[in-house]
C-alpha cells in the first residue's frame, strides 16, 4: 500500500497535490512519501515480531536511497543501515543512525573505509572474503580495536529476477562458501582484532519467490548450527534484503507477513539475533519522479514518442534492466487511451523508458509520474549529458520540504578546475 492516489482528478501524494510540487520545484522532480516509508518499515517489522522473531535490526539498504532526510524518518523509528562505502557511513551518522545499528557490507572496502567504520564502531563489518578478513584484522589490531566481523556466504541458489541483480550464485563475486565460512570463522574466532559475531546473505533483489529465500536460510541455518557445535559462539544472523515489489505489471510478490512466516518456520528454535537489509520494499513505491511532456512526436508512420524532461540520468533503471515502472498522468485527460513511446531528450537510444505503452491521451506540458521510483532512482542518478540532478522532496501529510535541492549551473562547474597549462 502506499499514500499517492488520484483526488478530485489529480495525484496526490498523502494531502499534497503533485502539480504543484512539479510548479514550485520544477520537474524533473523525486517526491517521497514519509507515510509510504514509515508504513513499510513499521509493517515489516510487526510482521518479524509478531512471526516470533526477537529483536530483528532492520538496516535500511542505503544503497537503495540515499537521502539524508530519507533515512532520519526511517531511522526516527528504529531502523538501521545496511551501507557499503564510507559515504553510505557517513550519511547514516549524518540521518542520526547511531553506529550500534550500521552493518557495513561490499566486496572491496578500502583499508580507510575499515578504518573509518572502526572508528565509529559499527555493529558489524560483513566479510566477503579471506584476504579482506586479514585486512580487517590488520587495521583493526592498528587502531587497538577489535572489529565485529560477519562472514558473508554465498548460499549458491538461483533466486530469479534480472541477471544483473542477482548475487546469491556461486559464479558471483559476493561472499565465500559454506566450507570456507566455516574454515575463516573459526580462523577469525584466534584474531587479535576480530570477533566473529555471525554469518550473513542475501540472494539478490527483487524476488518474488520465496523458496530460494526459503533455501538459502536453511542452509544459514544449518551453517549456524554446525559452528556452534565446534564451540564457536554465533550470535547474529544477517539475512540480507531482496524482497520484490509490484511494479504494477508483475506478479503480487509475497507480503512481508508471508516473508516473516517463512523465516519464523525455517529458523524456528534457533536462538539468534536476526538482521535484514531490505532497500526495494522500503523505498520503491515510497517515491515517484515526475516529469513534464516537452513534445508530443506524432510520426507520419505511427510511432508516437512522448518526450520528456526527465532522461536515463535521473531514471536509470528502464535503461540498465528493461525496468518497468507504471506512469500515471498527474491530471488525466478523458478520452481513448494512445499508445505511445516515452523517451527522454539524451542522445542514445537507451534513453527510452518504454515502448508501446498504453496511456490515457497526452499534450505538450502535462505532468506524468514515474511510480515506484523511491528505490534506485536518485541514487543511481547522475549528471549524463551535463544535466543538472533532479532535486528530491519530502511529502509529510499536508506539508513538502525540499530535501535536496536542484544544484545550479554554477554549482555543477565549479566543482572543476582548470589544468595549470590550460
Ligand atoms: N544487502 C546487500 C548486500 C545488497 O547487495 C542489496 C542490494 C541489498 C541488501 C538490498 O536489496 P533490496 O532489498 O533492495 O532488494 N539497482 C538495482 C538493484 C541492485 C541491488 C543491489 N544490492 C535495481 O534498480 O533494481
């Protein structure tokens, strides 16, 4: 469920009309919604208590969004965050999410980034491979700490979902294998700057199935159980995020009361914290990128391409993985639906948000919406072309902030400076 429905004939976002976020800010334009975000995050995590499991640290996936102001709503309620580069560290801090609920996840931190997450003491540093456990143990032994360590494992299902996303196969470059968590674990437990505190995963993203979930925890589990009974303390179980969304063409993904039943079942009886790293489910229908028609391109043989001023800079996802998102006209006009190719103005022909699609009729100047756009939207947005960052903002019921600004011309070249022969 998520708080943008049409009011009077207008999208709304909870009790703000989305036109005049597109008239005051300007498009293209990110519109979260707090409601969305709190209400996935709070329902996520009723539905791990109320299946049994105690305690859960929910770490936001940074990745997914970003935004300072994002993550203090999520952060206000409890959450943590799942990062993977000092920046991701820094923003955490930045939203107030204090160290004790920072997991810190990648397959190549730098000796600074170790050092950085050590300084402020992180809850955990996910260890995705041998060499980057003995850096680890080098840093941290330098800096007279010992560093929370959890192996990451590569549980080698096949979780579905673009080919580009998934990271739970052997053949990817994430995490190591069971016989090798076992093997570094128990070298990790004779560290001088290490303490092993657990074992983590995470398949991919965008699953709607939950046997290979339901696989790969079983597998944990048993990963869990067999440390334990060399006499190696295990006290967290990090199970990754990846939970799928309905991006309105697919098909219903499992609810997280589904998610939480299943792990309720597959780990029941085992005695550990969990944590999860969900990004998608938070924040993908939590957001929408408007955008305004700039032309309407009526081809004498039949194509008609809807241009945009919105472009794969600001939405990269259609480009990167044939992406879906449902577009919805901000004020509908009646009339028979057209068909038609929406595009945005970059000169490759990637630039295409989709083809063929059905909408309700359009002019130059309407306002269309992206939905499903809070996860892997801004984040993954650049400045292609020399286009200029959409800006984001935060909705809270009748109230809008502006939570990042659109940078100016200026902003973005003065960021440069001339070579001195030049
Ligand atoms: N934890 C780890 C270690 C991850 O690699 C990821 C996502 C997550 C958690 C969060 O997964 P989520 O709950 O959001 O599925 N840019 C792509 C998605 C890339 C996901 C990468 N890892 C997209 O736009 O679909």
């Amino acid at each position: 469920m998520n708080h943008f429905e049409l009011r009077g004939g207008e999208l709304h976002c909870e009790d703000v009309n989305l036109a005049r976020i597109a008239d005051e800010v300007g498009t293209p334009v990110y519109v979260y919604s707090s409601a969305t975000l709190e209400r996935h995050y709070t329902v996520l995590r009723d539905s791990l208590v109320g299946a049994g499991l105690k305690d859960p640290l929910i770490a936001f996936a940074v990745k997914a969004n970003s935004n300072v102001a994002v993550l203090r709503t999520l952060g206000r309620l409890g959450a943590g965050a799942d990062v993977v580069s000092e920046g991701e560290i820094r923003r955490a801090l930045a939203a107030g999410i204090p160290g004790e609920r920072i997991v810190f996840s990648g397959v190549g931190k730098t000796e600074a980034e170790i050092a950085f997450a050590l300084e402020v003491d992180v809850a955990e540093i996910n260890v995705e491979s041998e060499p980057e456990l003995h850096l680890v143990n080098t840093v941290a032994q330098r800096l007279g700490k010992r560093a929370r360590a959890a192996i990451r494992v590569n549980p080698d299902v096949e979780a579905g979902g673009h080919a580009k996303i998934a990271t739970g196969k052997a053949e990817n470059k994430f995490g190591v294998s069971f016989a090798e968590a076992e093997r570094l674990y128990a070298n990790a437990s004779n560290m001088a700057g290490v303490t092993p505190v657990g074992v983590a995963c995470h398949i991919g993203s965008q699953i709607t199935d939950l046997a290979p979930m339901e696989a790969a925890f079983r597998k944990m589990r048993g990963l869990v159980e067999r440390l334990r009974a060399e006499g190696l303390s295990v006290e967290r179980l990090d199970l990754g995020g990846g939970l799928g969304v309905p991006y309105f063409n697919q098909p219903e993904p499992p609810s997280p009361a589904d998610y939480a039943q299943m792990i309720g079942r597959a780990l029941q009886g085992l005695d550990v914290q969990l944590a999860f790293e969900p990004g998608r489910m938070i924040a993908a229908n939590a957001g929408v990128l408007l955008a305004r028609v700039l032309h309407v391109n009526r081809r004498p043989e039949g194509r008609n391409f809807l241009v945009l001023d919105a472009a794969m800079n600001d939405l990269l996802r259609p480009a990167m993985y044939d992406a879906y998102h449902d577009i919805r006209p901000l004020r509908p006009r009646d009339g028979a639906p057209e068909t038609y190719d929406v595009v945005g103005p970059v000169c490759e022909t990637g630039d295409t948000f989709t083809r063929d699609r059905q909408l309700p009729p359009l002019e130059a100047g309407d306002l269309i919406a992206f939905m499903s756009a809070g996860a892997y939207g801004a984040a993954m947005s650049s400045e292609y072309n020399s286009r200029l960052l959409a800006p984001e903002v935060l909705v809270r019921g009748a109230d809008f902030a502006v939570v990042r600004p659109r940078p100016t011309y200026q902003d973005m070249l003065d960021r440069e400076q001339p070579a001195p022969w030049l």
